[in-house]
C-alpha cells in the first residue's frame, strides 16, 4: 500500500503535467502535429508509472479534445485518441524498466525510437479511422486513402516526436532529476523524485 505521500506526489504529477501538456498543446496549435504532449505523457510514465502516464493521457486529450478552438472531436475519435495516446505511456513504462536493467547512460536514441515508434502507430491507427470516416469506396480503400492523404501530417509528427524524445526529453529529466537535489542542499528540504 502506497503512504498518502506518495499517492499525493502522484496525483500532484498527474494534474502539473496534465496542465503542462495542455498549455503547450495551445501555444502549438498553429503548428499541425508538433505536440509536446507526447513526450509529457512519456515523461509521466518514465518517472512515476502507468499510474500516473494514463491519467495524463487521458485527462490532456479528454480537454483538448473537447475544449478546442479547431472544434471538438467527436466521441468516437475521442475514445481512440485518449487510446492511442496511452501508447506513450506504455512506451515509458516500459522504457523506464529497460533503462533501470541496462547500462545506457544518455537514451537520447532510445528515447528518440519510442517516439517515433508511438507516433508511427498512432498515425497509422487515426489515418485509417479518418479513411473509414470521411471517404468514399471499399474498406480497404478508404483506409489506404486515409494513410496516403495523411503522409505529410504523420511525417511531421513522427519526425517531431522523435526529435522532442531523442534531444529535448533528456535534458528535462536530467533537470528533473537535478532540481531536487538543489533544492535539498539549497533549502534543506527533503524531496526526490520516485521512480
């Protein structure tokens, strides 16, 4: 059972990054598919597991889904998206354990495959629901048309995702990680980070 400390840390990373990945999905709005949220959502799952990775995929995408100046999405994407957004946390989680087995010093290249691995699928996943959605003809051509028309978006996104986790993702958690132990030699509080 986890102490009421460690459940409050928690929830407290959950709301601070789930506000931290929905101001920066504003600020970025008029850049199609470059998102910070996915290396937060990471980041979440990285640091303290799917416990808290899920609850800020799901609450970022639950609001900016909704609340969205392109318009709201409709339930059904919503629910895949909340979905395939998880994958990020997964992918941290797992990327977490695989850090904490193995002797990798700097996982800029780890990092940086997980997310584009995650953005592959995601895009490949949300092209083909749009192909089925909005175009006409046989399944199977709906959803190759999906994937066609959306190379250009899904390129951008890939590309960024794997950018923002291979260079941007490790200087936050070296930060992240750092910030407490000044903070226990500065002011003489005890604070660390849990993974």
């Amino acid at each position: 059972m986890q102490s009421s400390l460690a459940v409050s840390r928690k929830v407290a990373a959950i709301a601070i990054l789930s506000a931290v990945a929905l101001s920066t999905d504003y600020i970025l709005l008029p850049v199609a598919n470059v998102k910070l949220m996915d290396s937060i959502v990471f980041l979440g799952s990285l640091l303290y597991g799917l416990e808290v990775g899920v609850p800020v995929a799901a609450i970022t995408w639950l609001v900016y889904g909704t609340l969205n100046p392109l318009g709201a999405d409709p339930p059904g994407l919503l629910i895949l998206l909340i979905l395939l957004e998880c994958l990020y946390a997964i992918a941290g989680a797992l990327v977490s354990k695989h850090i904490k087995s193995s002797s990798t010093r700097t996982p800029n290249l780890t990092f940086g495959f997980a997310g584009f691995l995650c953005a592959f699928i995601y895009d490949l996943v949300t092209n083909s629901y749009s192909g089925l959605l909005f175009y006409p003809g046989s399944v199977m051509w709906r959803i190759v048309e999906g994937n066609i028309l959306g190379i250009p978006f899904s390129i951008l996104h890939e590309v960024s995702d794997f950018a923002l986790f291979a260079f941007v993702l490790p200087v936050a958690l070296r930060t992240l990680r750092i910030l407490p132990q000044r903070m226990d030699k500065k002011h003489d509080v005890k604070f660390r980070i849990e993974n």
